[in-house]
C-alpha cells in the first residue's frame, strides 16, 4: 500500500512517500504554505492509498495546541479526499531528521521528518502482522 505521510506544520507541510510494497521511503518537496487541498492533490497524484499525518504529543504524552492544530488540519484534509486519514505519534522525528541533515541528506528537514514517521509507522505495522 502507497502511503503519504505528512508532516504538519503553521509554515510548510513535510511530505514522504512510500512504494508500494511499504518498503522504500523517500521525502519529497514540502507543500508551502500549508493547505489542505494542496495535500489531497499530492496524495491523488501519488496514487497514495493511506494518508498519515504525524501527530505532535509532547513527551509525557499530552497533547497541546499544535496536536489540536493538526488535528484541524486532519478534518480539512477528510473534506478534500476520500481516503483514510489517520495520525501517528510523531515523537522524536524533528530531532532524528536533523540528525539525518547532519549526515548528509539533502531533503528538506520537515520532509526528512516525515519519512522517519512513515519509516515508524511501517516498522509497527509489520510488527502487529506478525504477531
């Protein structure tokens, strides 16, 4: 299954995609500013089946203004497709895509962020097949 993951935020829109056998990552170009309509149509675009957007839980596991703002965002996005949109816990994923800027990847740092959440999201959805 081809899946869109995105990486919400006030300024751009970090965008990833996987193959189709949800086995291959790659960060595209960020959607700026961000828009709704603008997420739908790279997700038709991409022949995506499954649209993920990380979801911004603090590290106690609370959720504050910019999980509430993703989650509006997630409503908008519902409105202009008739796929699945579904949140992931995006913990930690700001942090490893500037880890991977400092080793030489060249995506942009919210689209590095969102093929990390996509590479967790994958990682547990292989793990729960196989159990």
């Amino acid at each position: 299954m081809r899946i869109l993951a995105l990486d919400y935020g006030l300024a751009r829109i970090g965008c990833a995609l996987s193959d189709p056998s949800g086995t291959v990552v790659r960060p595209l170009a960020v959607l700026e500013p961000p828009d709704s309509a603008a997420a739908a149509a790279l997700a038709a675009e991409s022949e995506a089946e499954l649209i993920l957007v990380g979801l911004p839980v603090q590290l106690s596991g609370e959720e504050g203004e910019q999980a509430a703002a993703t989650r509006r965002f997630c409503e908008a996005l519902r409105a202009e497709t008739d796929l699945p949109v579904e949140t992931y816990d995006e913990r930690l994923t700001t942090r490893m895509a500037a880890a991977s800027r400092r080793g030489g990847a060249r995506a942009a740092e919210d689209s590095l962020a969102a093929a990390h959440l996509l590479e967790a999201y994958l990682v547990a959805q292989a793990g729960m097949e196989e159990e």
